[in-house]
C-alpha cells in the first residue's frame, strides 16, 4: 500500500473540501481455499485482493464507490460526491480519536510461504482419518488469507494493518439404514501456518466421525421443560445468535431487537456477564482497528445481568447518543454495518461435576448443528449437535436431535450457575449478504426450565 499513500493523501484533501467527511479503506492480499470431498479435491482457489472504497458524507447521506484499479480512485471519488449530492439524509458521526498507527498480527510461517501441495496434504490427513466405518460422506474445506489494509480520513487518520487469517472446517454425514448424523468441528487462528503444529489433526478429524457415527444408536429426545448443561460452543451460539445480534445498534434503530430501549435494565441472572472484545488476539474474530478507524477494545456487554453497552459504528453511535464500539466490520467492497468480533460468556467458577450434581431430571447440550433466532420477538431455537441425558447428577445415554428453545430473556434470566472452564470457536457470521470472521464461546452453563425437544 505504501506506493499509494500519496494519491491517498491527494484524494482526501481535493475531495474534504466538497465534503463533510471522507475517509478511504484499501487493500492488497492473497488467498487460498480448498474444498475435499469424499476423497476428491473438488476446488482449488488461490487469488490476489486488491481494492479501494471511499466513502463520502454530504448532505447527511453517504457517497459510496470501490474500484479495484486504485489508479482510478481519484475517478470513482467523484462519482460518490455525486451520490452524496444527489440526496439528503440525516447521518451524523459520533465522535472518533484520530490514530495514526501500523499493526502486524503475530505469524511464525507465513501463509503464502506453504506450498500448495503441503495444504492439500492437510486436508488429505483429515479425510483419511475422518475415514471410519459408517461415515458415508465427508467434506474438509481450508482457507486462508494474508492481507494488508490502509486507512485513511480526512479527520487525520492513518492506520496500516498487516494480518493473517486461517481455518480448517470438518463436516462428515454418517448413516445406518435409514438414519442420518452430522458431525463438524473447526480450527484455526489469527496467526500463520503454525497454529495446525500444535494440533493432533488425526484425533480432531476422528473425534467428528466418532460423535457422528455414535449419534446413529442415540435415543430421540424427551419434550419439555429441564435444567440442562450446554457446553462451550453451544453457549457461545446461544451468546451469539440470542443476544449478540440483538445488541446490534443497527438493528436497534430499526426497531428490530428486543433488547430496544433495554439499556441500563437488568436482563439475566447476576451471574451473566457478557463480552464482545474484537482486540482479543486468540480470537477468530479478532482485529486491532475497524474499518472506520476506531481502535478496539474490550466491551462488556452484560455486566452481573444488566445491559451495560452496545455494539455500534459511528453512525449508529451517534444516532444512539454513545461513541462507537468499533464494531463497524465490512469487506473492501461493501458498505460498513455493524458486526460482531469475539463474543463470549465470562466463566464462573464451578467444576463440571459440581454443574451436573443437582440435576435429578435433565440434559447435556454439546455443540450446535444451526438454528434460527427472531431479535425482534426475542425468540430463538438451536439445534444441539449431541446430548446426554443427566440423571442423579451422571451423565447417562445419549440422545439425538435435541433442540433448545426458547424468550432471549427468560434464558438469560434462567442461567444459574457457570463452570470455570472457558473456550472460544472460530466460525463465520452472515448479515446483509456479509460475511465476517468471529469467535464466540464461553464456559459450561447451567440453564433451569429450559425448553428441549427433538429437532429434524
């Protein structure tokens, strides 16, 4: 980026003079993806990004352009004057600290370093190992990308990120007769190649077929009400899904979220302390600066049950009297919204067995196999990937096809008690047609008078 700094810097100040704000994002990079299914490499993607966007703001209303032929910047600069021109809104910007920084994330070995070759040697190993009896289908996708930002504003900012990103995902289908099991898992990390030297890959690719090949002599589910566990990533789903898009200010604007209006209110048990925290480098949805130059930090949501903050962008933060959180998250090429990073449950301080002792009559949630959650209602249903039965304070036989349902805030309400362990998972998040890294996760959790069912 460095041999465009100055057309940048030109841009910014022939266009500010026409404009209330300007800022430009751009970006080069590499990246690879790999698809294996069922033994056959059925995709092969290695590509380069490079891109620009600017944004305008006239008029209350944004100007917005991307080019992916930065030489035509000044060009398309134009062109979002004249969108900002050719309308009238009222978007303001909240406040925003002017930084001028460079941020390299931490990378041993360096992804574009790794021979084609040696990656699909990774995703071959998963397969072979996934491999087991009554797996009838299994699909191993790989991808990464190294990519280095620039960010600049007509308010004084200048901010150059370098990062690298990288994740592997599992998925095998078993089957017995006529029943059908899932089984996925995922790793990866903000960093290089090394976060697979650690990892003992033939044991993670197994541990998905085994759960799904187990799931084939599970019993159907009871219906009804019961205290349950849900393990680490099915509280970081139910965080994510329940509560972390209903704390979207977007989506709080547009009357979409059941937490509207909420702030300041208790909304869960005391003991429910929630966290989005995009600056935490162990996370997969970690990133030191969003895409409107705020610097990240750790934001604490839910704070002993109350709702303590939000997630916002500048618009969205003015429009709701705060500063931004810096959860503006967008690609290249598309507009700004507000996005989760890392969102996770704090731990509490029990032992597994101290969570399950009491439980005369109820069940263990592990994992999530996908869902669907209404913020404006505030309603949610997930689908557990495997359950157990908890009879007498043990864990009993296994069940299939659990699902939990249930009111964001009645859930949230019924959380009482959390285990001391803590683990987050990588994933991807869809919104308007956007996709964004992010982690979520937490503790094991204990939930009374959950509503369980079996799920298809």
């Amino acid at each position: 980026m460095e041999k465009y700094i100055d057309l940048f810097k030109k841009i910014i100040e022939n266009t500010s003079t026409e404009a209330d704000y300007v800022d430009i994002r751009a970006g080069k990079g590499k990246n690879t993806n790999l698809v294996m299914k069922d033994g056959q490499v059925q995709l092969v993607n290695t590509g380069t990004i490079l891109g620009a966007r600017i944004r305008v703001l006239k008029n209350g209303t944004w100007g917005f352009a991307y080019t992916n032929e930065i030489e035509k910047l000044e060009e398309i600069a134009e062109t979002s004057i004249k969108i900002s021109n050719s309308l009238k809104g009222d978007i303001e910007l909240s406040k925003s600290e002017i930084i001028e920084d460079k941020v390299k994330t931490p990378c041993k070995i360096p992804l574009s370093s790794v021979d084609i070759e040696e990656k699909k040697e990774l995703i071959n190993d998963v397969h072979k190992s996934a491999n087991i009896e009554n797996v009838k289908s299994i699909t191993v996708n790989y991808s990464d990308n190294e990519l280095e930002t620039f960010f600049i504003s007509s308010e004084g900012s200048s901010i150059s990120v370098d990062e690298s990103r990288v994740g592997l995902f599992l998925n095998v289908v078993a089957s017995e007769g006529n029943l059908i099991q899932f089984g996925h898992s995922s790793m990866g990390g903000v960093k290089g190649y090394e976060v697979f030297e650690n990892e003992d890959i033939d044991k993670f690719a197994r541990e998905v077929s085994e759960k799904a090949t187990r799931l084939l002599k599970a019993s159907t589910p009871p219906s009804g009400k019961f205290p349950i566990i849900a393990d680490n990533e099915l509280t970081g789903v139910c965080v994510h899904e329940a509560l972390g898009h209903a704390v979207e200010g977007d989506l709080i604007l547009q009357n979409d979220s059941i937490l509207k209006g909420k702030l300041g209110e208790n909304i869960g048990s005391d003991i429910v302390n929630i966290v989005d925290d995009a600056s935490l480098k162990d996370g997969f949805g970690y990133y030191p600066y969003d895409v409107e130059g705020t610097k990240t930090q750790r934001n604490q949501l839910i704070k002993d049950g109350e709702l303590v903050s939000l997630l916002t962008s500048r618009e969205s933060a003015s429009k709701l009297n705060r500063t931004s959180s810096g959860n503006a998250r967008s690609s290249l090429s598309d507009q700004p919204i507000v996005r989760m990073s890392n969102t996770f449950m704090e731990p509490g301080d029990m032992s597994f067995d101290e969570l399950i002792e009491d439980i005369k009559d109820g069940i263990y949630l592990k994992g999530s196999r996908g869902g669907q959650v209404d913020t404006g209602k505030g309603i949610f249903q997930f689908n557990a990937a495997e359950s157990f039965k908890i009879k007498n304070g043990e864990i009993k036989e296994p069940l299939r096809d659990v699902s939990l349902s249930g009111n964001i805030l009645e859930t949230l309400k019924n959380v009482d008690a959390l285990g001391s362990d803590f683990k987050l998972g990588i994933g991807f998040c869809g919104k308007s047609g956007q996709t964004a890294p992010v982690g979520d996760g937490g503790p094991h959790t204990r939930i009374l008078d959950a509503l369980v069912g079996g799920s298809s």
